[in-house]
C-alpha cells in the first residue's frame, strides 16, 4: 500500500498538465488580491501627493500671512485687507503647491465657484501666557472663506497647544486649509470601507506681531 502510494506520488509531481493546472488555480485566487492592493496602492497614493501639496499650501500661506495686520478690517470687507489676501494667497498656494491641479481662482478670493474644501484663516493676540484676543473679533470659529467649514480649534485648544512658558505676550496666526480629495479610481471596493470624497485637513500656525496686544 506504502508502496504504491508513493508511486502515484511520482506519477503526479512528473505530470506536468498537472503541475500547470495547480499554478493556475494559485494564480486565480491570488490575482484579485493582488489587483486589490494594487489599487488601494495608486489610489491613496495619489491621496498622500494631494496631502502633502495642501500642507505645503498652508504654510506657505501662514508665512505670507504672518507679515500682516489682522487687526485692520473685517473678512466682509471688499477692499483689500489682511482677511482677503490670506485667502488669496491660501489659493495661489494651493495652485502652485498642487502643479495646478487644485485652482480655487487664485486671483479672486471672492470666488467660491467649484471650490470642493475651504480656507479658514485666524488670528490670536497673547497676553499672560493666554489667549486675550482672537481675529475676527467676536467670532470663535475664525474667517471661512466661502462659508463651508470653520476652524477645528477653539480657544482654548490653542492655549492647550502653545507652550505657556515662552508664549509671554505675542501674537499668531493660523491657517487652515480643507480640501475634499475625490477619489481618482472610485473603486467599490475602496469605497465600500472609504468615504468618497476625503476630507483633507492641514493647517499651521505662525508668529505675527501685528496680533500681539498693546499691553
């Protein structure tokens, strides 16, 4: 019976339809795997690219923005202020910072055509190590730019966040950039378990003079 066994043994690891039809049994069950993560693999790769352009966007912007008065005019203003130029530069960065892929008009911050995300621009004056002020003036949820999203951080989240012992009386600004990343495959199997589109948040915070209070 050993015998024999072992015999069929031979006769099958020599056959080579045999040996064919087993690699293509393997190759059947692996390949949706494969195309699965292969998928998954472009897809939140190109995510990440669009990532990593929306936080070079934002700091960008709060360089631009740390170099101007948040105290003059109000984010409704239609005359240049430092409301509508931390939008219109936010936009040119994001163009720039995305080869052109991501155009929010960058020459017009009124414009909110097709803008899929938004620009939240604050501005804080420090006094005593704690937030004493907070631009715009008497709102909390800081200057949206077209109205669809408001700043993920309260007052007292920045004063958590800032390091009270060298924080002294001074001034910040802080940018925050949204962007609804739309899925380029769309596959239902990525879908399925990942909202489409995805909300992408960076934001950064910068020094500004302007913003530090008088006493």
């Amino acid at each position: 019976m050993v015998v024999g066994l072992r015999a069929f043994r031979a006769r099958f690891s020599r056959n080579p339809a045999i040996r064919k039809g087993q690699s293509l049994v393997e190759i059947t069950i692996m390949l949706p795997v494969l195309l699965l993560m292969l998928s998954g693999l472009v897809e939140f790769g190109f995510l990440l690219n669009t990532y990593l352009d929306v936080i070079d966007a934002a700091r960008e912007a709060a360089r631009f923005a740390a170099n101007d008065d948040p105290t003059i005019g109000v984010p409704s203003d239609l005359t240049p202020n430092f409301w509508n130029r931390a939008w219109t530069n936010s936009r040119g960065s994001l163009f720039t910072a995305s080869d052109g892929r991501i155009d929010w008009t960058p020459t017009d911050a009124f414009d909110c055509t097709d803008v899929n995300g938004d620009i939240v621009v604050s501005a804080f004056g420090f006094f005593n190590n704690t937030v004493q002020t907070r631009y715009p003036v008497g709102d909390i949820d800081g200057a949206s730019n077209c109205g669809n999203y408001s700043s993920i951080f309260s007052t007292a989240d920045i004063d958590a966040k800032m390091d009270s012992a060298s924080i002294g009386n001074s001034g910040a600004v802080l940018v925050e950039i949204f962007y609804e990343y739309e899925m380029l495959l769309g596959l239902p199997w990525i879908t399925a378990f990942v909202p489409d589109p995805i909300v992408i948040h960076a934001y950064t915070v910068m020094p500004n003079t302007f913003a530090e209070p008088d006493t």
